[in-house]
C-alpha cells in the first residue's frame, strides 16, 4: 500500500502515536467496571439526550435538535452529566449504580486537561456517605494502580485527607468561618490584591483565592482529598456544621481535580429552590436557560434516602497513570482533531 | 492596553503589580464551578523572577505592546543562543529561559520573530509549521509496536529533534513539523 497517496492521515496516526496510551485507557475501563462488579454495583445506561439539562451556572451544555417521523422538531440538550437520570433511578429503588460513558460540555477547551466530549464515571451508593466514596475512589486508585503493575508510588501511598478549612488556614492563614459569607470574602480578596468586581458570587470571590494560593499547592506528592466545602458551593449536597458547610469534597493530584463528590441532599424543597438560584445565576450570566427538571424534584420527594454520589474524570484519571499532561493524548480522536481550527 | 483573558498568550508582555512579566505559558480552564479563568505562567522582564497568576473574565489585564521583529537564529554558544537583525545587522545572545521549549525547534538559519521591547528581545516566537530534513530515517522492523503502533517510526531532523513520522519517510526527504505539538503534518515533495 502507498500511503503516500493517501490524505495526511491526522486521525490514524493520532491513534497510532498513542497507541499503547490507548491499550492503557481500555485497560483502565475494563479495571473500572470489575472493581465496581466486584462490590456488587450494577453499570447502567442514562440517556445522553435529555430535554432539561443540569443547572449548573458554569456548565453549559450542547444542543440538539431531534425530529420525529413526522419531521416535527423538538429541542434537546446532550447530558452534562447523568446525575438527573440517576436519582430517579434511585427513587425506584436501585441501590449501587454506575455509569461509564460520555458527557457533553460546552465552551471548554480542545485539549489540555479538557474534551467537550469526555468519559465520566458518575457512581452512587444507598446508605451511604461521601466517607464511603473516599473509600470507594482510593481503593480503586490502588486497584488499577496494582493490577497493571503501573508501581506508582505516590498512589500506592496512603492518601491525604484535608478539610477545606484546614487547607485555606495552612496556605492562606485565614479562619475559613470568619469569611463565609460574601461581603468578608469580597474584603478578604481585596487585602490579598484582587480587584473583584462588585457583582461577583461568593463563588467566584472563593475560587479567586483558592486557584491561586491553596490549589496549585495541595496533591503535589499524594493524591489529596479536600472535604466540607461551603455550603453555597456545594447545591446538591447534605449540610453539616449547622448548615456552614457541606458533604461535598474533590480530590486533586498534581495541579488536576480528577473528581468531585457529595453526600446527596434528600430534601426536594431545599433543592428546587436552590436550583431556582443557579437558574437565575445563568439568566445573569447570559447563559442558555431551561426549566428545572421537576420529575427530579419529584424523585427526591419519592426519596432516594441517604446516599452518596461521585463523579470522576476517567480521562484525567487516565492521564494521571500515563503521566500525560495533554488530556488528547489519551483519547481516540480528540475534538482537537476532529475540526481545522485554521478554517 | 486593557484586554480580555482570550487574548493572553505565550510570549506577550502583560503588566503585573507594577512590574513587566513576558508570558511563558497561557493555559485556558474552564473549570465548571466559578467562571472560566487563565493560568498563567511569567516572568519578570526586570528581575527573572517566574510566577504564576490566574485570571478571571472581569480582571483588567494589561497586555503591553511590544514589537515584532524578524530574526534569524545563528547558532547555540556556550549555553547562549545568537540571533541576528537582518535590517541592521544587530546581534543577541538570548538565554535558554527565554526560548523555553521552543529552543528544540531552532534550526541554523531559521527566521523566527523576536517580541521586542525597549531594544531588548523578551520572547521568541517560532513559526506554527517548520520544514526539516530527515538525516537519519531507519527502515522500519516489522512488529516494532512496542511503543507505537504500526504506521509510524522515530525519525532524526537536521537539527537533533527526534519525532514520529509515517514509515515511508527516507531520510534526505523534508518533512512538516507542527511545533506546537511535536507532530508530523505533511512530507514535503520538492
């Protein structure tokens, strides 16, 4: 065969100069859904078109148009993430679900640590709290760390634990209580040097801080834990501390947050009227706005008791095993290579 | 000149604190909690010192203009790397620090544009797609797929730089090296 005649071959030799990346990726997938078997969790499918997607303010999500037979149009969206589908499916009564598969978002970039197409493994266990998803994430850390003799010390070391309080105190020196709220966090930004606009979300004030003092410093030798967020931080997640803080935490290993976790708010009203909030955080942005998905209200009325769910970048966690830095390099094909950017 | 975090990149000069930073890495994040931002990776034009700072879409970032100027790259001495004005006949002897990653891509006589500011070259910005000669192109070992697949092999360029390219690349053809990815594009046929 002359392959000199052919085009210039960008997707095959993609694949083929990241061959044995990817033999690891499907390696890494096939570890994933035993660990889980293994514990008796069933893998599940969720749609990828949904009508209302997430609320989330700084998520946004892909549209789509479906026609029927009849050529009539309805306007969808490609899921963010299954977590909608997944509590109503908890509310029937399945207990340990999985799914491994894609999420959809928009506005990210084409490579780095991000793919608007990305694998996530989005998990939930009944009778359970976040302290079990620690677990859970570790675990097969160490699984997948062990079964394909990748010997990375690091993983195999015990992981670090950290509240959100601790590490703001150790890295920024401040009392995380004392700037709960957003007028102390607006003064506590400017002290450091930032010029915050007036407009900005506790949110946005926190991250400010966060990204450039405690982030780029936590995970640098273990896999780091970081737990109890603030509770206005964390809108589908259990309060504790009387309601400051939340059962919300993330984990982090060099400079990357691979995934993000919860103890599941269970209380339908306290979530539709938080969910109200982001809707209206997403009108102020200028992003797409929807209605709120009320048959997932409805599943927390029905109740899906106290459980626990994750999300966790299967990617990233990929990159992490292949000591990739460029998020591409561990995909099929890439968005990066799926459109001339130059065009 | 106020500007918008999109529009930081590699090699531009942004005014921080007071100070002068040349870019050394931009990366965009769009995080999902709290709106998208810019790390970015400095350093100071005046006293060498690196530093990182993330940006948000509603920062002022003050993107200094600097002028572009078209060097040609002469040779590596004694750990400095010359570039020539051909306007003016000028000389620079730049600092590895200051050609970052992209110094693998020089080759001798390689015209490149210098960020210039105040006489004095802060960054070096390569061309996005440079021609190389292959010097050494070794046939291709069939079930060689320890590392790679089966479609491409290690080539040699005339400057040193070791990429992948197709298994028909012989060596004395030219190749097209995307030197922002390492990546072979295209074989150039004279």
């Amino acid at each position: 065969m002359d392959y000199s005649l052919t085009t210039n071959m960008n997707h095959i030799y993609h694949i083929d100069r990241n061959f044995s990346k990817l033999q690891t990726r499907f390696a890494i997938l096939k570890l994933i859904r035993e660990f889980l078997w293994q514990d008796k969790f069933v893998e599940i499918e969720a749609p990828t078109i949904v009508a209302l997607p997430g609320q989330e303010p700084n998520i946004q999500p892909m549209q789509v148009v479906v026609k029927d037979d009849k050529k009539k149009s309805f306007k969808g969206y490609l899921h963010t993430s299954p977590e909608y589908t997944m509590k109503k499916m908890l509310a029937t009564g399945f207990e340990k679900i999985f799914y491994l598969g894609k999420c959809f978002r928009d506005e990210e970039s084409f490579g780095g640590t991000h793919n608007p197409e990305f694998t996530m493994l989005e998990w939930y266990r009944q009778n359970a709290s976040y302290y079990d998803l620690m677990d859970d994430l570790e675990k097969l850390s160490k699984f997948i760390n062990k079964k394909l003799k990748f010997n990375n010390k690091n993983i195999a070391k015990k992981w670090k634990r950290q509240t959100m309080k601790q590490v703001w105190q150790e890295f920024v020196g401040v009392n995380l209580d004392d700037y709960l709220d957003s007028k102390k966090m607006c003064q506590l930004c400017i002290s450091l040097g930032y010029k915050p606009a007036k407009t900005e979300s506790y949110e946005e004030l926190f991250y400010r801080i966060f990204l450039n003092k405690v982030e780029p410093f936590i995970g640098k030798d273990v896999p780091t834990i970081i737990y109890e967020f603030p509770k206005v931080m964390a809108s589908l997640s259990k309060e504790i501390n009387g309601g400051k803080y939340a059962e919300r935490f993330e984990l982090y290993y060099q400079g990357i947050e691979l995934a993000n976790v919860y103890t599941e708010l269970n209380d339908a009203e306290e979530q539709k009227k938080r969910l109200q909030s982001e809707q209206k955080t997403r009108a102020k942005n200028k992003s797409l706005v929807y209605p709120i998905d009320e048959e997932f209200i409805d599943a927390l009325k029905t109740g899906i008791g106290n459980c626990a769910g994750g999300a966790l970048g299967v990617d990233r966690l990929i990159m992490l095993f292949t000591m990739d830095k460029d998020i591409d390099n561990v995909i099929v094909l890439p968005m990066s290579k799926l459109f001339n950017k130059e065009e | 000149m106020s500007s918008s975090i999109s529009d930081v990149r590699k090699g531009c000069v942004i005014k921080h604190q007071g100070d002068l930073y040349v870019v050394t890495d931009a990366r965009f994040t769009n995080p999902g909690k709290g709106s998208p931002f810019v790390t970015v990776k400095m350093k100071s034009i005046t006293r060498g010192k690196t530093t990182e700072m993330t940006y948000k879409p509603v920062d002022d970032i003050e993107i200094v203009e600097v002028q572009s100027q078209k060097l040609q790259y002469l040779y590596k001495n004694a750990g400095f790397y010359s570039f020539m004005n051909n306007d003016n006949y000028e000389n620079y002897d730049l600092e590895e620090e200051i050609i970052g990653d992209s110094s693998k891509y020089l080759k001798d006589g390689m015209e490149v544009y210098g960020s210039m500011f105040e006489d004095r070259v802060v960054a070096i910005n390569i061309p996005p797609k440079v021609q190389y000669k292959v010097t050494d192109a070794p046939p291709a070992v069939k079930g060689d797929t320890a590392s790679s697949g089966r479609l491409l092999k290690e080539v040699t360029l005339e400057n040193g730089l070791v990429v992948k390219a197709p298994i028909f690349i012989k060596e004395g053809e030219t190749i097209l090296i995307n030197t922002d990815t390492g990546e072979y594009c295209e074989r150039i046929n004279d």
